[in-house]
C-alpha cells in the first residue's frame, strides 16, 4: 500500500528538502502544499489500494471515502489508519460480492443490489470513522508519537537493528521498511521536520560491508558478480542483491546486525533525519533527502556502519576453511524460508508434481525449457521494482544482444498479467507466484546479478 504510493512520498519530501524548515530555501507558501498532502490525499491513496488489492474498484471506492472521513476527524496524518481501514473495506466488498451478489436467485438485479450494498458498507464505514475512529486514532497516536520521541532519545534506539536486519535478509526488507517504520517516520516528520525512523532500514551501509568483503575474499567471476552487487546495492539501492551472500554464511548475521547497530547510534549520534521515506534505498537517494546541515553526517553514518560490517565480515569469513556446497547454500536457504513460509514450503515439490499442466523447473535441478513459446516475459518481485527491475533490464540487453523479439517487463507478484509467458522470479517467492497465476512456465533464480543464469536463461531461449 505504501509502496505504490511512494512517488507522492518522495515528491513531497523533495518539497521539504528544498523550501522546508531545514530546507535549501525556505517558502511559506510552497511549503503549505505537505500538510494537504500528509493529512488528506496520501491517507485516502493508501486505503484506496488496500481496498483495491483486495476487493478490486468497488473496494478500492469503499476504502477511499471511508478514509476521507477518518481524516476529517482526524489532528494527525491518519497513514496507519488507512492501512488498516483500507484492507478491511476491500474485504467486506469482497466477501458481499462473493456470498451475497453472486448467490441473488433472482437474474437481472444483481447490479441494482450490488451498488445499493456497496454504497452502504461505504456511507456506514465513512460515519464510523468520522464520528468515533477518528478521534480515537488521534489520540492513539499521539501518545505513540510521545513515545516514539522518547525511545528515539535514549540509548535503546540501536537495538531495533538485531530485529530489522535479520528480518530484511529473509526478504521482511518491505514489511519492515513501509509497512512498520515508514508509517512512523510520517508521523513523525510531519511533528519535526524529520524522521531518524526513514534510516533504520534503508541504511546501504551493512550490506556494503558484506559485499566489499567478499569482493576481498574472492576471485574470477565471484568477485565480478561482487563488485557488480556492491555498485547496484550502494548506488542503485536494491539491498536485496546481497541477501544470498548472507545466506550463503549465515554467520554474516552478525556483521550485518553490528553494522546496523552502528549505523543507527551514528544517526542519533549526529541528530540527523531524512524528510521523506527513501525509495529504493540508494546512498544518494538518502543524502539527497537529508537536510543540508544532516546531508554530510548521513553519509559518515552509512560509511560507519559500512566499516563495521566489513570488519566483522572480515573476521567472519576469515574463519570459514572452505565455502559451502551449492545443495549446502541451497539447504541453507530452505531452512530460513521454510520459516518464512508458515511451513508451506517442504510441500513445494509435491505441489509441483501435482500440478502436471504447469511447466515449472525445481530451483534445485538444472532449469529447461521445452515446449513453450515465449513472446513476453515477466520478472517479478514483491513490489515489482528493485530486484525484478534491474533483472529485467539486464536480460533485455541480453536478448537484444542476442537479436531475440522477445519483450521483457517487471511487475509485482498482485500485477502480473495473464498473457505473460515466462514468469522470472526469485525462487522463494515461486510457491506464491504459482497461487497467484497457476499455469505458467516458471524460471526462478537464487540471485538476479547471476550473469551465467541469464547467458544460459538466453542460450534455451534461441
């Protein structure tokens, strides 16, 4: 939800960074546009697309005006209370739709029945929250705003990293970032101008330090595919490129988790705060949104915690004799899905082999394709930009060198369309992707910055 609405996040950072209090040129007048955006247009966004991702346009209307009347009532941006109302709308449509509106005896008044029900479920939430939730979400919030403020102070605040690091190398990197602490950052920029929180996740520097170390420690094309990780990881902003170097030594935990604790008591070291939620989580996207008194302290922040994960990684790696096999990397890999999965995953094969009119490789076994005609292929990710973006430009360029008609996009896991007919994606989200659009011919990858994956994906292609 907040995902899909972070240019309208970013834009209005942009506005802060250059005319706010701690911007470049402060304009009363230009300034006034983040109040309407905060309070009004980006709550009502964020519940529209909760109630739309469930329960379609109907639930996305529902949600919409339900959250308009939250924010009336509402003395804060009410951003948390759109991504609760907002799913919960869509829902409701969509259980109406599917157990009342469908099951009608009677043909020929399902449309006059339908829309009578649906603008009541709307016009009912919409008095709900204007008359009782917004107040309470107003207090609410506030006395969690006087906390937050509280524990952003005191010497507690670098724990959150043993929390948000381990979460981010499972892949939790999105939750985390827009569903917990961007929420909060929100809130909090909206009271002081900025926020600490829009650094705890987005921080490049751990994972800079994992990448340089191997980049150290390795040769031929592992070092390339290393230095390839770290410019797109620190540059580029998709952290999610260094994830299988984690799981690869699980003991890189620590590295990762010490340089996030770094980075964060850095930032309340030097006081320092973003304006807008950075997205994708590229270093110069994080200076950039930086306040100019905080811009040079957040960079001596994420090249602290750089530093101390690159020690650790160091220390770490220097212990390991020999590198695992690739069923040892793969094993290790499915313990911490399986965790990741609510215990879905050990039936994945089963699964497969249940399904005979999928074409579907195991990510274990050596990855073919036979029998399909492939005109247009999709990478896909959880939010259909980062990973599955920088994928999919890398094969384009593959399949233009190699003279291939074949067109290549990026799409979110809820957004992949019907007429794709080569999914592409990471092999953890493979199970959640054949729920979502069964029948396809499925290609997953350990890691997108393989080059070796895409030249032999190219060479079945031909």
């Amino acid at each position: 939800m907040v995902y899909q609405n972070i240019i309208i996040i970013v834009a209005v950072g942009f506005i802060r960074v250059i005319f706010g209090d701690y911007g470049w040129w402060y304009n009363e007048t230009i300034i006034q546009l983040v109040n309407p955006v905060y309070h009004t247009i980006l709550p009502v966004l964020i519940g529209f697309t909760g109630g739309r991702l469930i329960g379609g346009q109907k639930g996305g209307a529902t949600a919409a005006v339900a959250i308009f009347g939250l924010t009336l009532s509402s003395t804060v941006p009410a951003i948390l209370g759109a991504m609760i109302i907002g799913p919960v709308s869509g829902w409701v449509i969509k259980k109406i739709d599917q157990y009342i509106i469908k099951k009608l005896p009677g043909a020929g008044y399902e449309l006059l029945i339908g829309n009578i029900l649906t603008a009541f479920i709307a016009f009912l939430f919409t008095l709900v929250c204007y008359l009782y939730i917004g107040k309470i979400f107003s207090t609410g919030i506030e006395l969690t705003l006087q906390f937050l403020e509280s524990i952003v102070s005191s010497s507690w605040l670098p724990i959150v990293a043993v929390f948000v690091e381990p979460a981010k190398v499972l892949f939790f990197n999105n939750v985390v970032n827009f569903g917990i602490l961007a929420p909060l950052g929100i809130h909090q920029v909206n009271e002081l101008g900025k926020s600490l929180f829009f650094l705890i996740e987005s921080n490049p520097g751990p994972g800079l330090g994992i990448l340089l170390a191997y980049w150290l420690k390795t040769k031929g094309e592992q070092r390339k595919g290393a230095k390839l990780a770290t410019l797109v990881h620190f540059f580029g902003g998709i952290h999610e490129v260094y994830f299988p170097y984690v799981l690869k030594k699980p003991r890189l935990i620590i590295a990762v988790i010490l340089g996030g604790m770094v980075g964060v008591y850095s930032f309340q070291l030097f006081h320092v705060g973003l304006v807008a939620i950075p997205s994708p989580g590229s270093a110069l996207l994080l200076v950039g949104l930086a306040p100019k008194a905080d811009m040079l302290f957040v960079l001596l922040g994420i090249l602290l915690s750089g530093l101390a994960s690159f020690l650790v990684s160091i220390c770490l790696l220097r212990q390991v004799s020999e590198s695992p096999t690739v069923n040892d990397t793969k094993e290790t890999i499915n313990i911490f899905y399986r965790l990741t999965e609510s215990g879905r995953l050990p039936q994945e094969n089963e699964d497969m082999a249940d399904n005979s009119g999928e074409k579907v490789m195991n990510a274990a076994d050596e990855k073919t394709l036979k029998g399909a005609a492939i005109h247009s292929i999709y990478f896909v990710c959880e939010a259909g930009i980062g990973s599955s973006a920088m994928g999919g430009a890398m094969l384009r360029k593959k399949l233009q060198q190699a003279n291939l008609p074949i067109t290549v996009e990026n799409a979110s896991i809820n957004d992949i369309p019907e007429d794709a007919d080569l999914i592409v994606c990471h092999e953890r989200l493979l199970p959640t992707i054949k729920r979502v659009v069964p029948n396809k011919t499925y290609y997953p990858l350990q890691s997108f910055t393989d080059m070796k994956v895409y030249d032999q994906l190219v060479r079945e292609l031909i």
